[in-house]
C-alpha cells in the first residue's frame, strides 16, 4: 500500500491536481480517500498498484 498527499488553500486547484494526478495513474486501485480542512484542504489517497513486472 502506497499513499499520496495533496495539500492546498484553493479547492479548485487541490481539485485539478487530484484529477490529473488520477487519470495519469488510471492503472492504480484507490484504497481510501482522507481529507482534513484547516487553512489549507489535505488529501490523502491510499492506493496499491497492480503487480505486474517491469517490461524491458
């Protein structure tokens, strides 16, 4: 299991970042989502990624 935070004052820009971040990882498999509002929104996505060998 692996995690990923994103942190940021803006909504919108903590939205987009997160998006792009999961369509440019679309192969992962989303565990849990945590989210914690303060001055800023942090977001932690809990995520495994798939066992498959590395080709080459």
């Amino acid at each position: 299991m692996k995690v990923k935070v994103f942190s940021s004052p803006d909504p919108r820009l903590l939205e987009k970042e997160v998006n792009q971040w999961l369509e440019n990882n679309n192969w992962i498999k989303v565990l849990n989502i945590t989210q914690s509002t303060g001055a800023s929104t942090v977001l932690s996505i809990w995520y495994d990624e798939p066992n498959v060998p590395i080709l080459g």
